[in-house]
C-alpha cells in the first residue's frame, strides 16, 4: 500500500495569551490522505477548522507533532500546497486573466508559457471569453472560480480550500460545488474542503472529518456511500439525506457544548 500524500500526526497548536494560561485551538489531531482523494472537514465555529489547514499549508506552524506532504516535513508556506480562502483574494486591478497568472509570474515563469497555463485554467472552471474581464465585473462566484483557477495553475499536489463558498447564496453556493466536482473529476487533484455546510460535504467528498468543540480533536471519520460520479442530483437520494442525518449526529453535541461555552 502507497503511503499517503498528506499524514498528520499528534498536531497541536496553542496561542499565548497574555497573562492566561495558552489557548489551545486544536490537539492530537491525526489525519492520513490518499492522493486524489477528497475530503471535507466538518466541526462547530471555534473548534480550529481554518487553523489545521493554515498548519497544513505551513501558514503557522505546530506547536507539536508532524505534518507531511508526500513523506517531506512540513515546514513552511510549500509549493506544492496551493490555498483558496473564503474572502475575495482577486486583484482588483488585474484582469481575470492576470489574476490566474499571477502566481506563475511571482514564481518567473515567462509571460507566454504562464498566459497560456493561465488560460487552460481558466476553460477548466468555466470562465472562457472573461479573460479580459476586471474583478469588479464579475459575481462573487465567479471571482472564486478566479480564486480556484489561479490556484490550480500552480499545479499544486494538494489543494486547500477554506470556506470557498462561505460567502454566497445557497444556491451559487450548490452551482459551484457541481463545478467543484467537475474540476475534481478532471484534475483528480487531491482536495482538502472545510465547510460548515453538512450538505457540501456530503455532496462533495469522499470522507467527511468530524471535529469536536475547541480544542479540536478528531472525532469522526465518515466514508461517504454515494457512489461517484456524483452531481447534484443527488440531493433527493434517500442516502444523501441518511448521511447529512448522520453527520449531524456526529456534531450535534459539539454544536451544543460550543453554544453553552460562548454563553458562560
């Protein structure tokens, strides 16, 4: 058996507080990927989703234990670990088309070589003939298509992406998850997704991580049964309804211990 593309093991990360015993967000957190898969971590707010993808895009690092990527140590920001955050990260005052082959160019890859990967990336998500378009002419959808894309292009092994949709209506937010998986479907990149959404998960992953209240821990991995491929078509299958039913059991006590923290 092949080891896994990403492995993390015992991870903990705390955050001093002055005058205060340290804050600790998340604590042996072990989690093993498979090349190609894609996973989605689920927890209530607070439990430190956001913070184990920023430890595992080398953002911050650990206070213990190990992150690896493809057997290598961990150790800072990684090129072969590309981000897409929930907030609006696009340039303003570059076209899409500059956007998606920005990354190439801070990397010196020359102009015709990066427009050209550019725009293969660009066709990938479903944004040919909005080369020249500015941000600001764009829906919020379609810039994080932008977002995604100027990831892809950097062809990283793995792709986090924290909350991407978190920002749109429900229903952009379901477009773009068949979007999503068609991306998948074609790149068959390795993917890690935290979402707060159980219906995203359920639709778009292979594995659904449950994590508890802070500090966050492991709780749960949940296989998803829907069979692959999937679209959105699946949102009226029995089974859909019987794992999101499931994942919210796995949370709902979380949920609940949360709540009555932030009410003490």
């Amino acid at each position: 058996m092949s080891a896994p593309l990403l492995d993390l093991r015992a991870v903990r990360k705390e955050f001093p507080l002055p005058g205060s015993p340290p804050l600790v967000a998340v604590e042996r957190v072990d989690l093993s990927i498979e090349r190609g898969e894609f996973i989605a971590i689920i927890g209530p707010s607070g439990c430190g989703k956001s913070t184990v993808l920023e430890l595992i895009a080398g953002i911050q690092a650990p206070t213990s234990g190990e992150i690896r990527l493809d057997g290598e140590l961990v150790m800072g920001p990684h090129p072969d670990i590309g981000m897409v955050f929930q907030e609006d990260s696009t340039l303003p005052w570059r076209t899409v088309l500059e956007n998606v082959a920005f990354g190439l160019e801070v990397r010196g890859v020359g102009r015709r070589d990066r427009l050209e990967r550019a725009r293969t990336f660009i066709q990938l998500v479903g944004l040919a003939g909005f080369e020249q378009a500015y941000p600001a002419e764009l829906s919020g959808g379609m810039r994080q298509r932008v977002a995604i894309a100027r990831t892809l292009a950097m062809l990283p092994q793995l792709l986090l992406l924290d909350e991407p949709f978190g920002a749109l209506d429900q229903q952009t937010r379901l477009l773009l998850g068949d979007e999503l998986l068609r991306i998948w479907q074609e790149t068959r990149a390795t993917i890690l997704l935290v979402t707060h959404s159980l219906d995203e998960a359920a639709l778009l992953a292979d594995r659904i991580v449950v994590m508890t209240a802070r500090p966050g821990r492991v709780k749960q991995v949940i296989p998803n049964p829907l069979p692959r491929p999937r679209s959105t078509d699946v949102l009226d299958n029995p089974a859909f309804a019987a794992l999101t039913a499931q994942l919210w059991r796995a949370l709902r006590q979380e949920a609940i211990t949360t709540t009555l923290e932030l009410h003490l």
